[in-house]
C-alpha cells in the first residue's frame, strides 16, 4: 500500500480530528450496529504467515478467520462471473465483500460516460448476492472540485438497489477553499457513504463527516509501532459512534507490507470484544513468522 507512505512515521501527529458539526446528525438511535473488520486483500503472497502450512484455497480459510474483506482486486479487473460465483460459494454465509469499482469507471472515464461499464461491472458484481456489503468508488487524486458536476451527475444516476461509498482524494473537497455542502447534501439524499481515509501522509482526508449511519473506514498503517495507538483512538472514536446510534461500521486494514494486516485487524477486534461486549471472531495470528498459527491474545 504505497498511498500516503511516509519515511518517517514518528513525525506525524496522529490525533483523529474532532467531529465534523454535521456527523452527529445522521447517527440513528441506539442499538447494536453491524460490524466488519478485515483487511484489504486474501492473498497469501501478501498476507505470508497468516496462512497455516498447506492451505489450499486461501479464500476459503480467510473467511473463517474474518467476517468481511475490502475487495481491491475489482478495481483492476473484471472477473468473469464464474469467479465471482465462486467466491460466494466458498465463504460462509455471515461473509461480506465491500468490491472498489474497476478503474475503467473511476480512472479512465473519469464518470464521464461511465453508464456501460458501471453496467457491465455491477451486472458481474451482482452475483455476490446477499454477500455484497458495499461497493465503493475511489477517485484519483487529481480529480478535484472542478469536476463537481460530473461526480453529482454520476452519483444522482446510482441505482439505489447497490450500497455505495465515495471516497475522494483531492485535497480540495476538504481544505476549505470549496464549499462542501453540496456534496454532503447530496451523499446524504442519496443513501451514499462517505469513506474516512487514515494514511500517514494525508492527514487532510480525514474529514470526520460521515453523510448516513455507516463509517466506512480505509485504515492505512505505517508499520510502526505508533500503528496500535492509532487504532486505539479508533476504537474509542468508533465507540463514541456506537453511543451516538451508528448503524454500521466498515473498517478495513492496510499495510505497506500487509503481513501486519491480520496482527493490527485482531487487535481491534479484541477491544471490540473486550469493552463493547460484540462477538467477533478474533483470527488466528502467528506470534512469530514461521513458528505455526496460534491465537495472538
């Protein structure tokens, strides 16, 4: 994961902002929401040590271990159905995929005329059935305020029948040099999440306004020791938001080196479990690479 790296993590000032004024006004009432922490790829090339010895089918094992994954293999291509059949058949039942949208709509069309290959991407996506957690749209760094319309226009044309989340990354729909209210507006009319950003290096995407009762979280660790506390102020932030009547919450690890993914995911999930009394399967973690799968806690 090579977006917002820094060299030097230890000079970057990891507090979560406060708030957005506006978030509190799209919690709901209070009740236990619907939560899914897992990382952002299954691959044991990635994932290394994670796997016990002789693991055939790597999918199959990490939905024991994990009730969800952040699907970033979508974004580069567009499986063939029997893939994505596949999946579904192989996960349990509590299983969900949260799939980025192919490159295709977000990054060479930019939304721009976008209609047949959003089509043709959630006609195969569609297979996940019930599976299908939310789908989310990234756009690329360069693709900022001016191209407001073209977002609104791709956005209001959603079918509401596909969960969707948005994350932007221009520093321009948050530093306030735009008024952002429109976008609010209309991620709100729309049902449309609005992804929270935590990379080392882009400190400004962590804008705190959620736009419906989801937080839709894309964690990137720095693999450093300052990776755990930050996920401390997490659970505390999130736990505000459990307090405050949030529905669901979507939170996915990355790694520059992602064999951490897995160790950093457990953590969370312990203090889930620990203080909010949820019932997450904690994964299987190795305490040392090659000594065999244990429980880390």
């Amino acid at each position: 994961m090579k977006f917002g790296k820094v060299d030097n993590p230890e000079d970057i000032d990891f507090t979560l902002p406060a708030d957005h004024a506006d978030t509190s006004k799209v919690l709901g009432t209070k009740g236990k929401p619907n939560i899914y922490i897992g990382c952002a790829k299954w691959n044991k090339a990635d994932l290394k040590s994670f796997y016990p010895k002789g693991t055939k089918d790597e999918l199959a094992y990490y939905s024991t271990q994990f009730n969800s994954i952040e699907l970033n293999a979508t974004f580069y291509n567009n499986f063939p159905i029997e893939t994505i059949e596949g999946w579904f058949n192989k996960t349990p039942e509590h299983f969900r995929f949260f799939p980025k949208l192919h490159q295709g709509i977000s990054h060479w069309k930019r939304l721009k005329d976008a209609k047949e290959p959003t089509d043709v991407y959630l006609d195969g996506i569609a297979h996940l059935q019930e599976k299908l957690g939310m789908l989310f749209l990234q756009m690329p760094d360069n693709f900022g305020p001016k191209n407001w319309e073209i977002l609104r226009d791709y956005l209001e044309a959603w079918p509401s029948g596909f969960p969707l989340a948005l994350e932007l990354r221009h520093t321009e729909w948050y530093n306030g040099k735009w008024n952002s209210d429109d976008l609010y507006e209309l991620l709100e009319k729309k049902n449309i999440a609005h992804i929270i950003t935590d990379s080392a290096g882009r400190r400004d995407l962590l804008h705190m306004r959620l736009t419906t009762p989801t937080a839709f979280v894309r964690y990137n660790g720095a693999n450093a020791d300052s990776d755990y506390t930050r996920l401390d102020d997490w659970f505390d932030r999130l736990k505000l938001w459990i307090e405050e009547g949030i529905e669901n919450i979507y939170f996915f690890v990355h790694q520059n080196h992602e064999e951490a993914s897995p160790l950093l995911s457990a953590h969370l999930i312990k203090r889930m479990n620990d203080e909010l009394g949820t019932d997450l399967k904690i994964p299987l973690t190795p305490d040392k690479p090659g000594s065999g799968q244990t429980n880390l806690f």
